[in-house]
C-alpha cells in the first residue's frame, strides 16, 4: 500500500482530477467553459488505461488476451474523447455533455471491447456446484442492473431518440457492470480485488447519468462533472494500481473468497431501493404497509441467513483448526516414519522415494558396509556398536554435499543418494568417505579404526530404483571380496557374474532333493608303511545341465545363501552310510576313520550335535570312526561353535583344524577347541623343499601336535621329495595325489579289499 500512495501516475491522476475541479468551480457560471475543461480532463484517463494495460499485457503473459482488449477499449476511448475535446475547443457553440456521434461510436466500441473482455475470460471453475454459485451470482448482478436500467433510464425517457439512446447506453452499462463482476468473482483474476473493484465501480457510476432524471442532469452541473468523470478516473487507476501490486507483491494468484457471498444481499437492497422509489406519489396506506413489511421481513430473513453463516464460518474455522493440528500431527509422524531414530538421518523409505524422484536426471548410488562391525558389538557391546552407528553417520554427512541424501538402510549398512556428478563425482566421494571412516575414533576408552566397503552405481536410461540399488549391492559385495576397506564400480561383468551366481543359488536349493550331488574320497595314508587310514569326503555337484561344478564355485555361494545346511547335512548322512557299510563289507576298514567338512554355519545351527549323533545311529557307525573337519575361521572367538565342538567330543567323535596356519589365531584355538588332530595347510606343503620360511612353520606344527598329543596330517602332498621332507619333519599322516586323488566309493572299496588280503606290517 506504501508503493500506491507514493505512485506517480496515480498521484498525477488524482492531481489532474483535482485541478479539473477546481477550475470547474473557477469557471461557475460559464458552461462553456466548464465542458471544456470536461472533456479536456477525459483524454489523459483514457489514455492512462491504454498504458496500463499494454504494460500489464507484457507483464503478465497469462492474460495477454485480456490486457489486450482492455487497452484496445482505452485507445478507443482516447480517440473519441479526444476528437470530442478539439470539437468544443474549435466550436464552443455546439459545447454540450452528449458526446456526439463520433464520440458515442468510439465509447460503444471501447465499451464493447471490454464487455468481451470480461465474458470470454476463463472462469477457472471446475465443480457443477462453484459455476452454479458463479452465475447465481453474476446473474444478480444483471437482473439488479437490469431493474434499476429499465425503471430509471429506458423507462424514464421523454422522447423516443432520448428513448433508443438510453436504452443503449444502459444496456452497455449494464452488461459492463455484469462483465467486470464476473472478472473480480473468478477464483483466478486477472487482477487483484483491490485494483479490480474501482474498474467494476466505474460502470455502476456510468450509469447514474442515464439512470436519474435529465431535468436533474441540468439543474446541477456539479453531478453532471462527477458522473461523467469519475468513472474515467476509476477505470484509469486499476491497470495503474495492479501493476504496481504486482511489481511489490506478486501476480494476484488464487483469490481469496468468504465462504458465502454479500454480493446477493446488496442486490436484494438495490431492488427495494428501486422499488420504493417508483412507487406512485399517492400511493396508499395499504400498499405502503405491505411493501415496508415485505422489505423488513426480508432483511430480517436476510439478517437471519447471514448470522447462521456466521456461525458456519466459526465451525469451519473451528474445524480448520483441528484439521491443522492433524496435519501438524501427520506431518511429525510422516518425518518420524521417513527417519532413522538412531541416526537422525533417512530411512529406507524415505531414500527409495527421494531416489524415484532423482531417475529424471543421471543420479549415482554409493552402498555402505562396515568391516567387521559385528566384532565391535560382540566384544564391546550393542551401546559401543550404537554410539559407532552414529559417528559413522556423522562423517557420511560431512563426507557429502549439501543436496546429497544420506540414510541409513538398518544395521551397519548406510547409502548415499548423489542427485548428480556422474562417475567421477561419485568416485571422489566414495574416496573422502572411505577416509573419513578410517580416521582413528574413541569408543568407551578405546581407540578403534573403521573400515567399509563401498559399492558405487549411476544410473543409466531407463534404470528404475530397484535396479539402481541392486547394482549398488552387487559391486559392495564385489569390494567385500577383494579384501574390503575399498570402493568398487558396478559393471554389466559384474552383473552378469552376480546373475550367474544367484542362478547357482537358486538351483542349490533343489539339488538336494534331485539327487545331483555326490562324494568321492580322497585316501589319508600313514606316513611309516603308507597304509590308508581314513579318507576325507569331498563332495562334488553333477549339474543337469552345467556338467561336473567345482566346490570352489559352489561351496562359497551355499555358505553365503544359507544352503550349505542342508547340503553339509546331506554329505554327513551318506558319509556315515558309505563307511558303516565298508566296515561290514571289508575287515581293513574296521579302524577306517571318515572325515567330513563341516562349515561354521552348521555348526551354530541348533541340533546339529543331534543331528550327527542321529546319523551314526541310523548308519551303525562308531563315533570314532568319524571326524569332523572344521576350518580355523569357522571356530574363531565363535562361542556357539566351540560348546557345539566340546558336545562332538563328549559323543566320541574325532575333530580336526584343517587348513592349520592360515588363521590369525591359531595359538590361541589350541587352548579352547578340543581338537584332535592338526592338518597343516597344503600351501605350505607346496615350497616344503625350497623355501625356508613354509619349512619352519611345518616344523612348528608338527612340534606342537606331538607335545600337545595331537594328530597331525600334512595336506596336499604330490612328490616323493615332499613325503620324505614331511615324514622327517615328525608328521604322522599326510594327505595328495601322490598317494590317490578323490576317488568314488567303489575305487576305495577295492582298496580295501587289497588291503583286507595284505598282512600289517
């Protein structure tokens, strides 16, 4: 409002009104004059609208059509108003308020322009129930118009051309007013009701000349210099007043309505204004009493309607109130449902939708996993893993830009949404997390390095979110298995590998009932006579369609996916089978011992001493003619596993660490797992004979398998060299294709029926 009132068009406007005024008093007595100085006034009205308007169509682009005709209507004006000026300036004989043919013919044109302005604008109402509102309303407008038109102006005439040009000009009035009542009721005006409101006052003004009487036209100049100026000034002002909104305050937007409209109220008023004042001069008593009493009853009805609107309005706001606080309720609860509680930072949900709306670019995915984070909990606590959880967040956030999105998926695994940057952004971020993270932090007094392996993904045409998120993993698990604490690219390769080996895993879970897999034995022989004395189960995948699969490429996904359970379950049932039977078959397999792998996953599961115990019961095989062969890694600080361990022993049954010195805690197992025997790694086997180092260690194995009272057995013995090397070094049993590769059960069964026949030495 400060912007108006400081306006130099509008003070000049109001300045030209002013001084018109004054000079009309000047001139008092001098209708000449007078008529000159109106005239003169109406051109810069006119063409202050034509300005107005043209510059509101460049400014508001949305209304072009609109602007458009009303400065056509200006320029019309302008034209008229102006040829009317020059008229009584050059012949003040003929100086008269009436415009004149030329003047009235711009008038209706320009009054016309804006009529079709107000009728063709869109309306922007959607409901049946808002356009029947609408036209109530606007329709009012005419009918009231429309009344106090014909009573006052068409009726009111004395002669016929006076008559037929009344007419017109009321109509034109009229529909005018009609037209600019339905611009400012829109829900999206072109203008803002403050500035539109003078514009819709113009034509009702307009109208007062041709509605009152002409006799009073005459008898007060005054009226006459107000009726036919004012409505200039107040067409002229609205274009002025809505660019200026619109330059301090906005475009006008959706307008502001009450939830029910005075509008009506107004044009019942005005229609028992007119009625009573064309009542006949004698009218009767009777007649007086009735229309008074029908004019208060109405108000008092209309008075009655507009309380209990009131009182709606109060309800609604009421309830409006309410509504807010469940959207303010709802609001908090979505935020909570869109948050990790510990972290503070996105949840899975709110990631997958913040990645949805991201696909319309080329966004990137890092997937986070800590190292080794279960040892933190498991030897410091869930608190210290906790308060790990929210470190981590922290440097993941100042690791990222500001529109950057960090969540946390659950667990230790956390992503980072990278809207944009391609490749090498996402490298760069990948590489300054991982620094971050392997920055030194303090836990509960204790000083700890974090490690993570981050898999990166961008998006590519067509991509959806899960397909984003899926690459993300599959090149984390990628970084996992090349040694961890390092970031990792998705690639179509790495994809098709992944696919081939959920493939696998897919099939694994069925090939224990379709009877794919099978054993074969390799013989374990003593290293005095190289008699066979054992045989360790190796067991093998015969795929329907893939032929002969290595356990290399299928024993790391079965222990990944959960299945070797079942397969390690398989394998031990047919062992205890094929040894209890060739112990009733041949007499050299009576102290023939079986030695069956079992990973660290079976050995956690619950049962699973049941379950062993169970199988050599239904194969009749003594419990010492069984070893359970456990890898180092599978046991290690593993409490689960070392009771499982003890509860094996207690049944009879042997146990062996295989791959022996490739753990980090060897030492430390000797004192808590109660092994039976030790099977030294076939990697150190391998350079027995020309290295120093694997030699040294060989002989420290041996060395503490005899003072412990151990077993030991030397793996993946293929040279006459290595056999002696190793039998010197104190080892008792040894294990390779020197002395058999894997064999089925008929090859080893035909050894030891060579063997029934041959005396022991």
């Amino acid at each position: 409002m400060r912007a108006l009132r400081r306006d130099p068009v509008l003070l000049a406007l109001f300045a030209v009104t002013l001084l018109s005024f004054v000079l009309f008093g000047v001139f008092e007595g001098d209708r000449v004059r007078q008529i000159q100085v109106l005239w003169a006034v109406q051109v810069p009205m006119d063409l202050a609208l034509a300005y107005g308007a043209w510059r509101l169509r460049l400014l508001a682009p949305q209304y072009r059509r609109f602007w458009s005709a009303i400065a056509f209507a200006g320029c019309s004006f302008s034209v008229g108003d102006s040829f009317q000026t020059l008229n009584v300036l050059f012949d003040p004989g003929g100086a008269s308020t009436d415009g004149g043919t030329v003047q009235s013919a711009f008038f209706i044109v320009g009054m016309f322009s804006n009529v079709l302005a107000c009728l063709l604008f869109p309306q922007g109402l959607k409901t049946g129930r808002e356009k029947l509102v609408f036209w109530l309303d606007a329709t009012t407008v005419l009918v009231a118009g429309g009344v106090t038109a014909w009573c006052f102006a068409v009726n009111g005439a004395v002669e016929q051309q006076d008559r037929v040009t009344a007419t017109i000009t009321a109509a034109l009035v009229v529909v005018g007013a009609f037209s600019a009542t339905k611009v400012a009721l829109v829900p999206r005006p072109p203008m803002a009701r403050f500035a539109a409101w003078p514009m819709v006052a113009a034509p009702v003004v307009q109208g007062i000349a041709a509605f009152l009487p002409g006799p009073f036209q005459l008898q007060n100049h005054y009226y006459v210099f107000m009726v036919l100026l004012l409505p200039s000034l107040l067409i002229a002002v609205g274009p002025r007043i809505q660019e200026t909104l619109a330059r301090t305050e906005g475009p006008a937007g959706t307008a502001r309505r009450r939830p029910y409209s005075l509008l009506p109220y107004g044009m019942i008023g005005l229609t028992f204004v007119v009625f009573l004042l064309v009542l006949p001069e004698h009218t009767s008593a009777r007649l007086w009493g009735a229309t008074l009493g029908a004019v208060v009853i109405t108000g008092l009805v209309c008075g009655r309607q507009l309380i209990a609107f009131q009182d709606n309005v109060m309800l609604v706001r009421r309830l409006d109130v309410a509504v807010d606080r469940l959207t303010d309720q709802e609001t908090m609860l979505r935020e909570q449902a869109s948050t990790d509680g510990l972290t503070g930072l996105a949840n899975r949900s709110r990631f997958t939708e913040e990645l949805g709306f991201a696909l319309i670019g080329s966004p990137a995915v890092l997937l986070i996993d800590l190292d080794d984070f279960k040892s933190v909990n498991d030897t410091m606590g869930h608190a210290a893993g906790d308060a790990l959880l929210v470190e981590v967040s922290e440097r993941l956030r100042a690791a990222v830009r500001d529109h950057d999105l960090v969540a946390r998926l659950g667990g230790d695994e956390f992503t980072v949404l990278l809207p944009n940057g391609g490749a090498a952004g996402a490298e760069r971020i990948a590489a300054d997390i991982l620094r971050r993270l392997g920055e030194p932090m303090t836990l509960e007094g204790r000083i700890i390095a974090t490690r993570a392996s981050v898999g990166v993904a961008c998006a590519r045409p067509g991509d959806e979110s899960s397909t984003l998120i899926s690459h993300a993993d599959i090149a984390m698990y990628e970084a996992k298995r090349r040694g961890k604490n390092t970031c990792v690219h998705y690639s179509d390769e790495m994809g098709a590998r992944i696919a081939d080996e959920a493939e696998l895993v897919r099939e694994l879970g069925t090939a224990v009932d379709a009877d794919e897999f099978m054993l074969l034995y390799q013989p374990i022989v003593r290293l005095d006579d190289l008699r066979m004395t054992g045989v360790e189960a190796l067991i093998r995948w015969n795929h329907p369609t893939r032929g002969l699969v290595s356990p290399d490429d299928f024993i790391p996904l079965a222990e990944r996916s959960g299945h070797i359970v079942s397969i390690g379950a398989w394998a031990l049932r047919e062992a205890t089978r094929q040894a209890a039977c060739w112990r009733a078959e041949y007499p050299a397999a009576d102290h023939l011992t079986v030695n069956v792998n079992v990973a660290g996953r079976q050995l956690r599961t619950s049962g699973f001493v049941d379950e062993v115990a169970a199988a050599l019961s239904d194969a009749g095989l003594p419990a010492s003619n069984l070893s359970i062969e456990v890898t180092e890694t599978a046991v290690l600080d593993d409490e689960e596993s070392a009771e499982a361990m003890l509860r094996l022993r207690g049944l009879g049954i042997r146990l062996a660490l295989d791959d022996f010195g490739t753990a980090a805690s060897s030492l430390g197992l000797l004192l808590t797992v109660p092994v039976t025997t030790l099977k030294l790694d076939r990697s150190f086997v391998e350079s027995i004979t020309t290295a120093g180092r694997p030699r040294a260690v060989a002989t420290a194995v041996s060395q503490m398998a005899t003072a412990l009272e151990f077993s030991s057995v030397a793996e993946g013995i293929e040279t006459d060299e290595q056999r002696e090397m190793i039998h010197s070094l104190g080892y008792q049993y040894g294990q390779g294709y020197l002395f058999g590769r894997p064999l089925p059960a008929g090859e080893v069964g035909d050894r030891l029926a060579a063997m029934s026949h041959t005396p022991v030495a």
